[in-house]
C-alpha cells in the first residue's frame, strides 16, 4: 500500500489545503470521545487476542457486507452463519474469507469504507503493500501474527487509539457484567454503557415476549403491567448510571412523540402480554415510552438520542436467513417538526434536559433540524449517521446547518461502529472533513484562523464531551 497521503481529502486548492492543514495538526492528536457506539464490552473485558483478520474486520462489518451483498457475493462466504439451518453453511476457513473481501477491494474505491479501510491497514497494522487478490495472503499473514502480541489485545490498542471514553450501546435486559468487570479494572479508559430500551417498546414484535422474560429475570420479579414495566425501566436507568452511563438511546423508524393515559398505556400492555398488539398500538406505545424516556431524563440527567429515520431490515431474505443488523437498513423520509412537537413543549425548555437528534433524512437538516436545535435549548444536532459518516455527508451537514444552528448546538461527532480498529479511522476522517470545511469559511473570509481554530477543535473534542455529560 502506498503511503497515505497527509492532505487526504483536503480541498486541492492551495489556499484552503494550507488552512485545512493547519487546523488539523491542531486537533489530530486530541483524545478521542466515542459517545456512541456498538463494541461489545465483553471483547475488553476479557482482553483475549482478536481470532484472525476476517473476523475482526470482515464479517461483522455491515458497511462491508451489505456492498460485496449488493454485488453478488453470498453472505456465508464472509462467514456470516445463517439463522434459518438451511444450506450452504458459512465460510469458517478466514484465509478465504479474506480472499474473497480482498478479491472485491475495487468496490470500495471512492467510499469512506474504504477511508476506514486504508487507515486500519496503514496505520494500525502497519501494512505497506496495496490490498488486491495477489497481496491478500501476504497482509492476512502480516495483521495475523501482530493480532497475536500483547500490543494489539483490546485493552492496548484501547490506549493506543488514545481513546478518552468509549460508550457501548446495551439492551435494558443487558446484566452489565462485562462493563462491572471493566469498571473494577479501573482502566485509563473511560467504558460506559448505554441504556437502549428498544426491544420492549416493539410489542408487536414476535421477540417482545422473550425479552421481556429477559427483563424479568434481569431485575429478578415478574412485570405484569404497565407500571411494573415503568418501575423496571427506572430502575435499569439507575443502575446503568451507576456504572458510568451519561445517555439512552432510542431508534425508531418515525420520531413520533405523543402522550397517553395510564389506562391506555396499560391496555396496550395486556395486549402485547396476550399475543395481539397491532402495528398501530405499538406505534402509539413507542410514541408514549419516548416521552416517558424524556420525562426520566429530567429527573435522572441521562442524555437521551434519537436515532429516526431507518428502516431496518429491509431485505425480508437476508433477515429471515441471517438475522438482524445485516446491512439491510435503509433510510426513509423523516419529519421532525409535528412529530418532535409533543416531547420538545413538554421538556425542551428544561435546562435539566439533553436531547440529541440523528437522521439519515439529509432534506431534513436545514428545513427542520437546523431550526429546531437552533431553538430549543434541550435539543443538540448529532453527527452524520450511516449512510452519511462519509466525506461528502459530513460536508453537506455542515454546509446546511451550522448557519442556522452553529457549533454550539451540535453534539460534536460520533463514530456509531461495531468495528472496533476502525473507531481511530473514523475519528480521524470526521476531522480532516472539519478542518477542510472551516477552512473554506477561512478561505472565503468569513471566520478567522482564531475562530476556526476553536470551532475545529470543539467539533472534534469539547461539543461530544459536553453534549453527554462527559466533563
């Protein structure tokens, strides 16, 4: 691989790559804050070697699957087991895992997978050769022995990826026993968990059952009505705050918003314990749980993140034969402004409440998201999501938002990944695409270099650590 180039994805004009440059050796080195995102706490907790390269960089990655997906390639070849017992079974051997993933690295040209991509393998692992279908043996070989030494176990690289804090998101009926075991490690890394309650507020699900029986079993007492549901809830928030926790989090594919009566919200629980809420009802459920979320944040100070506008699981195929969370999510039209109404005039005057918002809907940002932050003094913008932690998103969301909203409202950047290696990469582009955006506004004279010095770095480092709490 040939060496990454240091003006990567600057401006080539030589006024603003000189700013950009500039206002990225300021921040490149800052600590990172990951307030949101999907490593699993075990892997730290146990601090065991990663397998081998594919499974720690291919098969959990759905940036990587869903595009081989896209262009023919079965998903048991990455090694993804199917859910459904039916054949061909998954690719175990990781060498042709590997193979397969580099004979395909020509898919990635031009995406910020293969940003990512590229750093991992350069900066992380050390890689020098470029990645193709001759090379794969050689780097699989390379990343392979280094997987093995104790400077690439989680816990170093941890350190070495200079992460400051790192926020995992857990269900409600999570036990917390891999975060009490970091927490008693008492690492230079701050772990935490983050509340995601989803699963309960889906009662037309068929696993909404089962993962109430996990709750039950969790806080060790039956939930038989609505307000069981309620006490058991607060109870997970308080002890998941306990251990570190600054935030909740909610996805919802509407950002509906909208109070009931007790008596209802109890009727919607006895149908969902009896087997026969409707679409509907858990629309109404979901709508009703985000305002109680809001109404606890109040009281608890628990940051709350919404998460709208993704239709998971689109592709009925990949998700009967392999599960959720496959690469098969796709972003639909959101409205924000009636659906947010109900939760923002109840408590987005509060100075006690924190209310962070992500969409994957970009004609929402200057229409309704920009305006809405750039009000409410509860609600903060959060970063590009998805479809849009890309170099060209990213710019986009600035371009559309930050006249209206500013800095200040905005929630800083989030990197959102299960890839654990990659949490650098992402960390890394989402500042290079920030210095190159202020330094246009240099360039164009509309900031100077003093303001675009602060803003670059609170939108890498100061904005995350204050929209959670985490100062």
């Amino acid at each position: 691989m040939s060496e990454l180039h240091e003006d990567r994805y600057f401006e080539p004009d030589p006024t603003i790559r000189r700013y950009a440059r500039s206002l990225y050796n300021e921040t490149r080195a800052l600590p990172i804050v990951s307030p949101h995102g999907h490593v699993d706490p075990a892997i730290l907790a146990k601090n065991e070697a990663f397998a081998d390269p594919a499974s720690l960089i291919v098969t959990p990655d759905h940036y990587i699957l869903r595009m081989l997906y896209s262009r023919g390639v079965p998903l048991e070849s990455l090694g993804v087991a199917a859910i459904d017992g039916k054949p061909p079974a998954a690719e175990i051997d990781p060498r042709r895992i590997w193979q397969t993933f580099a004979d395909h690295w020509d898919l990635f040209r031009a995406t910020p997978t293969r940003a990512w991509l590229e750093y991992e393998l350069s900066e992380v692992f050390g890689v020098t050769r470029a990645l193709d279908s001759a090379s794969a043996q050689h780097i699989y070989d390379a990343i392979a022995e280094r997987l093995q030494s104790s400077e690439f176990r989680p816990r170093a690289l941890l350190k070495r990826f200079n992460i400051e804090v790192l926020a995992t998101t857990d269900a409600a009926s999570d036990t917390l026993e891999h975060h009490k075991a970091l927490r008693a490690l008492k690492l230079s890394t701050r772990v935490i968990p983050t509340l995601r309650p989803d699963a309960l507020f889906r009662i037309a699900a068929s696993e909404w059952s089962a993962e109430l029986a996990t709750l039950e079993r969790v806080v060790g007492g039956s939930i038989g009505d609505y307000p069981g549901l309620v006490r058991a809830l607060a109870g997970r928030r308080a002890e998941f705050k306990a251990l570190g926790a600054t935030a909740t989090d909610h996805a919802v594919v509407v950002p509906r918003t909208e109070r009931v009566t007790d008596t209802e919200a109890g009727y919607l629980f006895t149908k969902a314990r009896e087997g026969v809420a409707t679409a509907d009802d858990q629309a109404r459920f979901e709508a009703h749980l985000l305002m109680e979320m809001a109404r606890m944040s109040v009281d608890d100070g628990l940051v709350m993140q919404l998460h709208a506008g993704s239709l998971r699981d689109h592709n009925e195929l990949v998700r009967r034969r392999f599960g959720p969370d496959r690469g098969g999510d796709i972003p639909v039209a959101t409205e924000f402004t009636r659906n947010l109404r109900p939760l923002l005039n109840a408590y987005g005057n509060d100075a006690r409440f924190r209310l962070i918002v992500f969409t994957l809907d970009e004609s929402t940002y200057s229409r309704e998201l920009a305006p809405l932050a750039g009000h409410y003094p509860a609600m903060l913008l959060g970063a590009p999501w998805w479809f849009h932690d890309s170099i060209e998103g990213m710019t986009h969301f600035r371009r559309r938002t930050i006249e209206t909203v500013g800095i200040e409202n905005m929630a800083g950047f989030t990197d959102d990944t299960r890839a654990f290696c990659s949490i650098p990469a992402r960390h890394d582009l989402a500042r290079r695409v920030d210095a190159n955006y202020l330094a246009g506004l240099i360039a164009r004279h509309v900031i100077g270099m003093g303001d675009a010095s602060e803003m670059a770095r609170a939108l890498a480092y100061d904005c995350a650590k204050r929209a959670y709490h985490l100062t």
